[in-house]
C-alpha cells in the first residue's frame, strides 16, 4: 500500500491493533462479490468500498424504483430509472477512488452463480428472494467460500456466515423453501427502511472479520434483530448430517434455481404479462385482487373483485366458476398459490398476471400509489 494519502484515509483503522498495516493491507488484497445492490447491499457497499476492500463486484439487474429511496441510500431521486448496478459503482468509486469496483447489471443465476463465487473471497448475499439466497448458498459451498448471508421484512432481521469449513449452510437451517405465497416479500409486507441499514452493517463487519481473521464470525449463529422492540439475540445452529448439500451423503452436485413444484403454475393457468392481461380484460375476464386490507389500502383496482389470499378458502363460493379470472397481487407472489387453488377447485379459465399488480402501476400513472 503506497503511503501519505492512503495511511491518512484509512488511519482510524491503521490505530486499531486487530487491524494495523498488514490487515489493511488484506483489505486491499480482497475481492468481495455483493449480489444485490438494493435495501441491504447499499450499507454493505458503502462500508467495504470505505474500508478500502480492493476489489468489489456488484451483481444485480434491477433499476432504480421510487420506492427505494425510503432504504437504498446509495441512490437519490435523480437516479430513478437508472440501473442500479451501475449507479452504484459511481458512487462508490467517488466515495473511494482506490476501490476497484466491477458493476454487473445482470441477474445472478444458475448460468453464471459457480464462475461468479468463484471469483470472491468472500460472498455477500444481499439479495432479497428465497431462490436467491438458495442459489447463492449452494454456490458458496460448492466452491468453498463463506456466504454472509443477511435478510429483512418489516421490523426483523437475521444474519449469518453460512457455508464456511466446519460451519452449516443455508440447507441445514432451511432445507426447502416454502411456499412462495406463505413468504410475502419486502415489497408486499413493507420493511422497516433503518432496518436495511442495521443489517447491512452487520454483513460489512462479518465481511472484514472474515478477511482480516478476527473476532468471531456468525458461523454456526444466526443473529436475530428485532428493531421494534430494540432486542438482539442468537441462536446456535449445527451442521446437519443429513443436509442434501453440505451433509455426509449430499444429492446436489451443482447449482439449479430449483424451485418447488407447489410455487409453479399448474396446468391450465396461463401467465399473462400486460398485453395479455389487456387482451383477458377485453375478453371479460376479472381481475381476482388477493392482496390483503392493508396492501388495498394503497390502491384500488378499479372493477376488480377483491378477496385477500389469507381469506380465499372460505370465500371461494362468491367466485363465479362460470367467469374468467385473472388471479393478481402486488408483486406475483400469493397469486400464484391462488390461482392454484382457484384451478384444483374447478374453475376453468384461471390466467395470473406474471409481475403484479406493480407492474400495472408501472404503465398506468393512475394506479402509482401501489
């Protein structure tokens, strides 16, 4: 590390003993893979480019959205519409001109997941779907690194370091995703935006320790943090034996997005993206609505019928079997469960709209309150 401008920059870290020269230095020497530049990969970004890791490489392929600006503090109003990835990169190369940082404005998935990890010291899984961080788990293990692994919804959030030697993985506390329509995300629940914030910062720290080998990482802990009632606590948990990716037998031998067959559509339910859904419209189909109260309460859909998921089974009898249906929620979550369930109990043209009702908020300025 040259001297001068850098021992200046990095001085309150060059005081501490655990860290001194020689660790700054492993700072500098790192490479650090972030999948998500979103709620939590904001603080986690923010924090390793100022703690001068020298090498960050951002993955994700969503652009910047109004809503979120409420948490995602490496974005302003300006940058709405923006790729995130590369807005992101901006700033943390104004924030640290020493940082190399590569910006990926692609999806992380099953085609590129192994070459990716593989790239990393050490991985940050800052993404916020179940498929996600499964796919990103069994990457990190199956190329040997640790995954700190983070993630948030309303006022409650959990940390851990999954994936490294010794340690268990995302499998052996979770071993199958659940349903998709039982797991309502960030943007149908809503989050708390300082909680991003409190979490991503544990990841950053979890992510130097890993680097600098101090402390004692969350490996075979899981931190939970409840910010409404200002309570932090964690739990041990064990590598399982019997864990289809880490265990003593394992079954999966590479990466897939494998997701369940009850999160599918079944047969019969056509996907409709907005052109399809003006078409089914046209037709006279309904809009089925199964968000809940609290999620309405942003925005009614003109004409549609509204039942929310969690009430769907005993109001089955007010649905028509005779009329079409297009089965809707906010992000596409929960209705596919419903149009699922409206297909097994007999209807015959069920369709469900692919992105939600976001989506339509998206093209239509009448319905942006969603």
């Amino acid at each position: 590390m040259p001297g001068g401008a850098d021992l200046r920059r990095y001085s309150r870290h060059l005081l501490i003993p655990e860290v001194g020269l020689a660790g700054q230095q492993r700072l500098a020497s790192a490479r650090v893979l972030v999948i998500g530049a979103g709620g939590l990969g904001s603080p986690v970004l923010a924090y390793l480019a100022a703690a001068g890791i020298g090498r960050l490489i951002v993955i994700d392929d969503d652009a910047v959205d109004l809503t979120n600006l409420q948490r995602q503090i490496l974005y302003d109003t300006a940058d709405v519409g923006a790729p995130k990835a590369a807005r992101a990169a901006e700033r943390l190369r104004a924030l640290n001109p020493q940082v190399t940082v590569d910006a990926l404005g692609v999806r992380f998935d099953a085609s590129n997941a192994r070459e990716l990890v593989a790239l990393a010291d050490v991985v940050v899984d800052a993404s916020d779907t179940f498929a996600t961080r499964y796919l990103v788990n069994d990457a990190c293990v199956l190329e040997g690194k640790p995954d700190v692994s983070g993630s948030i919804f309303r006022f409650d959030g959990q940390l851990s370091v999954f994936g490294a030697p010794a340690g268990p993985c995302y499998r052996c506390l979770y071993p199958e995703p659940p349903p998709a329509h039982l797991v309502p995300s960030c943007a149908e629940g809503g989050v708390l935006g300082v909680l991003a914030g409190i979490i991503g910062s544990f990841q950053a720290a979890e992510t130097l320790k890993l680097i600098l080998a101090i402390g004692e990482p969350l490996i075979g802990r899981l931190l939970l943090v409840d910010a409404l009632d200002a309570r932090v606590r964690d739990v041990r948990i064990a590598r399982d034996p019997s864990c289809a990716l880490c265990g003593e037998r394992p079954s999966i031998r590479d990466v897939a997005l494998r997701p369940a067959q009850r999160d599918l559509l079944p047969r019969g339910v056509l996907d409709l993206d907005l052109d399809g859904l003006d078409a089914a419209l046209a037709d006279g189909a309904l809009i089925l609505d199964v968000r809940e109260p609290h999620e309405r309460a942003l925005g009614e859909v003109p004409g549609a019928v509204p039942i929310p998921a969690s009430a769907l089974e005993a109001r089955l009898h007010e649905l028509d079997t005779a009329r079409s249906y297009v089965v809707a929620c906010r992000v596409g979550a929960k209705s596919r469960w419903a149009a699922q369930r409206l297909k097994e109990a007999g209807f015959g043209r069920v369709y469900h709209l692919r992105d939600g009702l976001l989506a339509l908020a998206a093209r239509d300025a009448s319905f942006d309150a969603f």
